[in-house]
C-alpha cells in the first residue's frame, strides 16, 4: 500500500490511504507539469498549493496569516470541489481552466440563432472544465410551425441531440469528462419524448435528465385530474390566427421562464395554448417506470426551488448544474466545497462516541472564507457567467462522510436519532456560515446585489403578501439586502433561531447570497477523504467496485475500494472485521450499526434528505439507491412522499444490468448478472459481468466493456 501523508491534524483517526484514494488523487488533483514532473509532492503539497492560492487573494498584509489557516482548515475536513482541488494556483500550467465546477447555461431561445449560439457558449464552458445545465421545454414543441422557414419544428429533443454530439466531442479540462443537465417541464407537449429518450441504446448519454415538476402537476397527480400540456403563444400567433387566450378550453396561464414576446398578463404568468390533455397518473406511471429502469428522469420540484431561493426577487430558476445541487439563474455557477465530517468524531465505535461541534463550527467560518476567496480567481470562461458570480457571490458549502460518521457514532442511517443528527449539522453549518457572512461583508463588502435597489411589481407582492403588511407598494424601490434578509423563505427560517443575526443582514447585506448545498462527492469522497460516504449517503457497501474513466483507456475501469468506517474500525476495533456475510467467523463480523445504501428504506433516504434541505439554501444532490429485485409497487411513490416531505428534488438508482452500468457495483450484482457479446461471424459469448476479457490489446470487465460498446463511448476516453 502507499503511504499516505500524516498530517497534522486534531483527529484521532488518521488512517492510511487505500491505494484507489491515492490513485485519484493522482490522476484528478495533483499538478503535474507539461513535462510529467510532479509539483504536488503529496496531498499536503496539494493543499498548501490551494490555501497559497486563495489567501493571496486577501490584502498582502495578512496573505501569510491566513494561508496558514486555509492549510489548517484543509487539514481539518475542508475540501473544495475538485475544479479548486484541480486548478487553485495551477495558472501557470493550465492557464485557460477554472476554479468552477459547474455552470447553467444563458436561457435557450426559441430560435436557431439562439440555440447555436447556446451550444457555441456551452463548448467554451466545457472546455474549460465546466459542467453545465440547461433548460429544453423553452423550445416549441415538435410539429409547432415555424414562420420564417415555412416548415415544421422537429421539436427540443432533436436539439438536445446536438448539444450530446458537443459534449462527447469537445475535450473537457483537468482529466474530466464533461456533464450536461438537461431540464424539461412536465406541462410541454413533448415531456413524453423527453421522460423516454434514453430508452434508445447511446441517446443522450452525455446528459443527466430531470423534469421540473411544478406543484400543480403534483395536485392533478394526487387528485388523479387531467393534466393539460401547452405552449407560451407570441402577441403575433395570437393576433395572426385570431386566438382567443381568454378561453379556459384553449389556454392555460402558467409561470414561464422568460416573457420574451409571450402574451403575459399583470401577474407575470404566460398565456399557453392547450396541445393536449392526459391524466396526470398516465404521465406520472409514464415517470416512475422510466424512473424504475433508468434511473431518470430524476424531479426537481421547481416551484419548491423558486419559492425558497434567497434570490426570489430578481431570479426565475429554471435549470440546475448537472448533479442537480445547485439551481441556478442564467449564467449562475456552482462553487462547492464540502467538509469531511468523519474529522470531528470522538472515539468512534466506542459507546463515548461524540461530535466535536465547536471545532467543526471554527472550520464552516474559516472555509466559508476560502469558498468567497475562490470567487476572485473563478477562470470562468465568458462575461456573463464572470459578472453572475461576482455580482451574487453564491457558493454551496455542503458536507460529505455523513453515513460513516453515522455509523462511527454507533447510529443507524434514516432512525430517529440519525435523522435528528444530520438536521443539526446542517443548522450548525447555516448559522456559522451566515456569522461569517456577516463579518466578510463588514470586512470587505456585501455582494453587489445587496446594495441594488429592486422594483416592487404586482408579481412579487403575488408571491410575498407579507410585503403588502409590511406597507409595500407596487412601484416602490427596496434595497437587495432587505428583500434577501427579510422576504427569503429561507431566511425566514433563519430568523426563527437568531433574529438578530438576520436584523443584521437586512442592514448591512451579507457576503454572499447562497451559502449552502451538498454535492455528491464521489471522486471527492473516494480520494481526498480515504473513500468515506459521499455527501450526505449512506456508504453504498463496505466493499465494493467503482467504475472511473482513466485518460487514455477504451473502458471504464474497475478499482476496489472499501469504506472509510471499514477501515477505521479495523485500525481501532478489530483488525479482521469484514462486512455481515462476509466473514467465515461471526466474531469477525461487523457491528450492525455497519449498513449500506440498500438496507435503507426509500423512507429513510427521504427523511435524511429532508432533515438536511431545512437548512441547506440551495439543494442537494442525493440518491435513494434500491436492490435490483425492489418491487416497483414500493418504488413508484418513492417520489410523491418526497414532495410531501417538501424537498426540492429526487433522484434514485436501480442497479439495472439490461439498461447500463452503474458507477459503483457489488461484486455480487456483477457476478449475477450475464453479458452477451455477438462476434464477427454472428456467434454468441456470453460472459459473467465480472469476468475479465482481453479486447483490443486491454484487459476489461465483460460489463464495463458491454456498456462501453453499447453506449458508443468505447475509446472515447
């Protein structure tokens, strides 16, 4: 095994690197210059790299001073999104990169010239290692005529195609592949198309799929009413073909994510013409069996996201970056950090087992900090994306390692007492945050947006009545601040537990006006924390494979990791535990407070994320995984109890052989599972997905290269 670096930290657990943890780290964040010298000696050097970076941000007075705090931060659980981790004072060798994981692009207009130009900006975007996201259902449906060309459009999806063929081609920064988001709303007349793209073998595979389910859907759903799918229609369409929009059987009027030339009334809402009418439980099956096969499309709930997004009052959200953490305004980016909180756990496994919440509180201020410093050297790619970020600030400070650090504290993930954990974490990680956003604006300045004064419209006081008590008129001018700090849902939410704190912002403005999200993770967790739990999930196994692209390589290759608390517990407890089944002697079995990904109920997924999103400003990004056998009558309602638990969105996975491969696999599930490959001469093998086959002068899995060849990513890498 390699030797892993031993820093000096507060933790007692400290445990050697697995070789996987090292190699990612190696090929995703450590520099290496043109010439393949290593400038990152170790993951220390990667950390003082990054911490130099960002503290020479600040007045050169203090640079030293607060370098050496970044470094203890990092030291201590802090760890940026691998953009930071990748490019923080890499300029000299990776000049035309950036610090930002993921954007969304400028809205999609419903023009050709508008969509090129869209594709054109999302190329720059993924070259310079940006994920992004975009919205498709602002495009007319298929078959809508098309005035200047005298034809008929073929309609989004045809669309998306191109911007899949883009992103397959161009050549994304940093080791990374690019990632897409495509979002659609579930009231367009194409949303069918759109829930079973990927059911054709290579379609759409550069994308991650997610509807914006809106909370009128969700009523006709639960009340089992007709649910109608319609357009915007222009002041031309309506006065060309004579179009009566106040007729209820022909037009529906619906929140719409631009006006444009769309017939609007007083309100904001847009005039849509009625293409077709469904039950809403046809379209709502239609979802969860696509859902139950292909893991997508996942749901953000849109209506719950712009209702509680700081920003109420200046943005629309319509679409999110690709892992769905972070809903973003046009042009907004996603700058993501998360803390390791297997750092703060006090004699774990033991029945003194305790967080250290002063300690883990001192690191949210410090890195909170370092995710505002990230702002200034952004490396983002076009004017429009630099002038959001600096104009708003917003960065998602998350959390990862929440289901080891469950289980290092003896709980057991989704029960009460876990639930109420992860709900306190992420109050602690608020109120520290939005404390620290006080003082850096106090320092050097609240976000611009703060100080702008906004425009009172009939629109607002619809979605703020509380304005109207307060005495606010439709006209009136109010400072950011106040609409940001006073008329936030969230904020609200704030105040409850420190009004004086939010007193305070009202007046002086915050730094930034999104301070929270939690990001999945995965290669994160994997490298920089020793592979314990992604964001905020249980551990998927406590020994499996993950599945990563290495530069270079036809396929996916397998690497075998275990968790983070296996490893902790066989440093401190028991050198020969192994996971439950796995061990010939039963006093070598793991406690049963040792549980994975599916062991836990959908319920439970749902009540974690819950506990979590009640403080968390933006989103989260997370999986409810399910045993390939998971009856679909237990499934398929997975989603509605999630919009009753009032999250912003919902994502879940099926290991489905027939469909793809995964990303992380049990070793059962591959053994089970048979992969037929057809020959030159039409003969058939059929191999064990385990199995290894040498193709092309590289040994890969029978299941890694079926995928590959299926899915048309085969030596793409």
């Amino acid at each position: 095994m390699k030797s892993a670096v031993n820093l000096d930290t507060h933790t007692v657990i400290d445990i050697e690197f697995q070789p996987a943890s090292l190699d990612i780290w190696d090929a995703k964040y450590r520099l290496t210059a043109k010439d393949g010298s290593q400038i990152d000696e170790t993951v220390d050097g990667t950390y003082k790299r990054v911490a130099r970076a960002l503290a020479n941000v600040e007045v050169e007075s203090k640079s030293e001073h607060y370098f050496k705090e970044f470094v203890w931060a990092l030291r201590s659980g802090a760890i940026p999104a691998g953009r930071i981790m990748s490019n923080a004072g890499a300029r000299q060798h990776k000049p035309a990169t950036s610090t930002i994981n993921c954007t969304v692009s400028g809205t999609v207009g419903d023009s050709m010239d508008n969509i090129l130009n869209k594709v054109h900006e999302a190329g720059l975007t993924l070259k310079a290692g940006c994920g992004i996201g975009y919205e498709f259902s602002t495009l007319r449906p298929k078959g809508a005529y098309v005035t200047g060309a005298g034809a008929y459009t073929s309609g989004p999806l045809s669309f998306m195609d191109i911007y899949d063929k883009m992103c397959f081609t161009v050549s994304s920064a940093g080791g990374r592949r690019g990632a897409q988001m495509g979002t659609f709303d579930v009231s367009h007349p194409d949303v069918m198309e759109f829930i079973l793209a990927k059911r054709e073998d290579g379609r759409l595979r550069q994308f991650n799929l997610s509807l914006l389910v809106t909370d009128e859907f969700m009523q006709a759903v639960i009340n089992e009413d007709d649910w109608k799918l319609a357009f915007p229609v222009t002041h031309k369409e309506v006065e060309d073909d004579e179009l009566d929009v106040t007729d209820n059987g022909q037009f529906v009027w619906r929140d719409w994510p631009e006006a444009g030339n769309y017939v609007t009334n007083p309100e904001g809402l847009v005039a849509c013409k009625i293409y077709k009418t469904l039950p809403a439980r046809r379209v709502w099956d239609i979802i969860m069996a696509s859902t139950y096969d292909f893991a997508e499309p996942g749901f953000v709930l849109i209506d719950k996201v712009n209702e509680m997004n700081n920003n109420w009052f200046c943005e629309n959200i319509r679409a999110t970056n690709p892992c769905g953490e972070q809903p973003l305004p046009p042009y907004g980016s996603c700058l993501l950090g998360s803390i390791n909180l297997t750092k703060f756990v006090e004699k774990p496994f033991t029945d003194k087992a305790k967080f250290d919440w002063e300690l883990f509180r001192k690191v949210v201020k410090v890195f909170t900090r370092m995710l505002d410093n990230v702002v200034e050297i952004n490396g983002l790619p076009l004017p429009q994306q630099r002038n959001e970020i600096q104009r708003k600030r917003r960065h998602g400070m998350g959390f990862l390692g929440l289901g080891s650090t469950i289980t290092m504290m003896r709980m057991r993930y989704g029960e009460p007492e876990a639930v109420e954990f992860t709900e306190e974490v992420a109050k602690q990680l608020a109120l520290a945050g939005w404390e620290e956003g006080l003082e850096l604006a106090k320092e050097k300045g609240p976000a611009p947006i703060m100080n702008e004064n906004f425009e009172v419209t009939e629109e607002m006081l619809r979605r703020r009545p509380e304005m109207k008590v307060d005495g606010y008129q439709a006209g009136d001018k109010v400072p950011g601040r106040i609409l940001h700090a006073k008329y936030s849902r969230y904020m609200q939410r704030v105040a409850v537990e420190n009004p004086e704190l939010v007193e305070a912002l009202a007046e002086t403005g915050s730094r930034f006006t999104h301070h929270s999200s939690i990001a999945p993770t995965g290669t994160i967790s994997l490298s920089l924390a020793n592979n314990a739990s992604n964001g905020i999930e249980p551990s998927f196994a406590h020994h499996y494979f993950r599945n990563v692209i290495r530069q270079g390589k036809k396929t996916k290759e397998k690497v075998d990791v275990f968790s983070f608390e296996l490893l902790a517990y066989r440093d401190m407890i028991d050198p020969e535990a192994l996971p439950a089944g796995a061990a010939e002697d039963a006093l070598s079995s793991l406690p049963d407070y040792f549980i994975t990904a599916d062991e836990v109920t959908p319920r439970q997924h749902v009540d974690i994320q819950a506990a979590a999103q009640k403080w968390i400003d933006s989103s989260i990004s997370k999986t409810a995984n399910v045993p390939t056998d998971y009856p679909y009558g237990d499934f398929k309602d997975i989603y509605l109890y999630a919009y009753k638990q009032g999250l912003k969105g919902c994502t879940t996975f099926r290991f489905n052989p027939e469909a793809f491969q995964g990303v992380l696999v049990k070793e059962k599930d591959l053994k089970n599972t048979t992969y037929s490959f057809t020959l030159d001469d039409g003969s058939t093998v059929d191999l064990k997905g385990d199995e290894e086959i040498e193709y092309d002068g590289e040994v890969h899995t029978a299941a890694n290269l079926f995928d590959a060849l299926k899915e048309g990513y085969y030596g793409k890498f």
